[in-house]
C-alpha cells in the first residue's frame, strides 16, 4: 500500500474518533454546566481544542458550542474535522467501503446545512449534540461490518486507537486540573463521575464497583481495565494487535514497534494503583503520552518516509 494512502486511512479515523470525543465532552459538559457552572466551565475544554492564535472566551454554553461545531477559524471544530476526514476518505475511496464513504459524506453535508447554526440556537443543546454524534456511531458500526479485513481496516484502527489513547489521557487531565482547585470530596466524587461519563464509562463502573466514585477505582477502569473498550490499556492492547497484523502481512517494518507497544501494555497492565498514586496520576499520564508520540513517530519514520 501506497504510504499516502496509509496516512490518509490513520487521518480519516483519528479525525472521526476525535470528532466523536469532542461532542462527548461537548454533551457533558453542557449538562454539568446548566447544573453547576461554578465548577464546570467551558473555557478548559475551549483552551484544550484551540491555539494561542485563537483566542475565544466566553461562558455562554451556547456560544461555546457553536465555536466548536461551527467555527471555521478553530482548526478542531467539528466541521473542520469532518471536512478533513471527508478529504482523507475522498482521496482513498477505493480503499474503503462505499457505505463508509456514504456516511462521511452525508455528515458532511449535515454539517454544512445553512440552517444547522441556527437549529443550536433554537432547539435542545443536548438533542442537537445527540444528533450529531448519532452519524459517529452509524459511521463506526458501517466500518466495522463493511470493511474488509485487511492493511486498510488495520490501518484505520491504528488510527482510531492513537487518538483515543491521547483523548482519554487528555481528558482525565482536564479532570485532574479541576481536581487540583478544590479539597471538598464531594465536589471532586462529581468531577471524576463527569469524566467517566466523558469517555462513556459511568454505566460499567456503577455495574463494577456498586459504590460512590472512588478515585483509585475510577482510574484502574480508565486506564487499567481489560474490557472497557476506552480504557487506556484495552486501546493499547488493540493498537499492538493491528500493528502486529500489519508487520506480518509486510506492510510495516518490525524495527522496534513490537518492543514500543509490549513494554506501554506491559506498564499500563502491571503498574499497581499505589505506584501511580506514588508518582502522581499527572506523571503516568504524560508517560503514556510520551511512548504514544514515539509509536507515532516510529510508524512515521519505518513507513511514511518511503514515499
């Protein structure tokens, strides 16, 4: 497979597994916000999404949410993700599904409906955020029963397992950072139930755990558990998996890949709670990141350099 048209499948992907955590963190939000918007407030998640360059402050839900669907000049609004993502899909449509390619396509053009801006303003915030991410989950289970298995499905999980590993992590940050303000115990239980309700963990953990939100639980399920489809390890695990597919069928090289991918599950698996607690959650976190932006350069560096 042409490299282009590798970089391209782990682009499309990582745009749409971003797109889908963005309205997430989006619904959420919105919910805590209306309830309490002294300890929700929308300008981290503004700060994490934007650039110096572009500065936008403003605690008005709806505003905020209509920057970061709308805006043209926020390089992570929705509508630029999915105008990229459509742009990758576009470029290797002989490489996907056509009902993949469908899906995309029609996003985009809900998306760009000249009546959609002013639908936010007039309707529910949580039914229009709902709506949307409603063509992310048709989207992921179109390419999981209409994608062949093969370099171009691998590739496409490559992509959306890197970009859930680094929203996972940057999200609990965002959590961590509000944390950090307060020492009431209550008010940090809520902050830890609107994280796990973020990454679409708060229905598993009340199944799991039967109790109040208990730290150390909540960050052995979001980083630790082996079944949690966006706990940390389990995308750790999957991202090896598809790596190991395509190292077998020679679509990559083995360089160090393999060793990169063994010894992040192996740390993420067998670090115990007390040793992330010893070296501080923030730590672990930026670890994880630190050998995620390697992988990503390793796959870089043994395959995209050969165009």
């Amino acid at each position: 497979m042409l490299s282009r048209v590798a970089n391209n499948l782990i682009w499309l992907e990582r745009y749409m597994e971003r797109g889908n955590g963005i309205l997430s963190l989006l619904k959420v939000n919105f919910y805590a916000n209306q309830d309490s918007p002294e300890l929700f407030s929308w300008t981290p998640i503004i700060n994490n999404f934007t650039t110096s360059d572009n500065e936008f402050y403003t605690e008005d839900a709806i505003e905020c949410i209509d920057f970061m669907v709308f805006n043209l000049d926020n390089s992570n609004s929705l509508l630029n993700i999915v105008t990229r993502a459509r742009e990758n899909a576009r470029s290797v449509q002989e490489h996907i599904s056509r009902e993949m390619w469908l899906c995309i396509n029609n996003y985009y053009l809900h998306l760009t409906r000249k009546d959609l801006p002013q639908k936010l303003k007039e309707d529910d915030p949580v039914q229009f955020l709902e709506e949307l991410k409603s063509h992310h989950l048709i989207y992921n289970g179109t390419l999981d029963i209409t994608q062949e298995r093969g370099a171009s499905y691998y590739f496409l999980n490559v992509g959306k397992y890197l970009e859930r590993v680094i929203q996972i992590s940057d999200f609990t940050v965002l959590k961590l950072a509000d944390i950090a303000k307060t020492t009431d115990k209550l008010e940090q239980t809520v902050y830890w139930k609107n994280l796990l309700l973020s990454v679409g963990g708060y229905q598993l953990y009340l199944k799991t755990y039967k109790s109040t939100f208990n730290e150390d639980h909540v960050i052995k399920m979001v980083f630790q558990d082996k079944l949690f489809p966006r706990s940390v390890y389990y995308c750790v695990n999957k991202l090896n998996r598809h790596i190991n597919e395509l190292i077998e069928s020679n679509e990559l090289e083995k360089n160090n890949l393999e060793f990169l991918l063994g010894k992040l599950e192996s740390t993420i698996k067998y670090t115990t709670i007390e040793s992330i607690n010893a070296q501080g959650l923030h730590n672990f976190i930026d670890d994880i990141k630190a050998d995620i932006r390697n992988i990503s350069l390793n796959i870089n560096s043994v395959y995209f350099s050969n165009t």
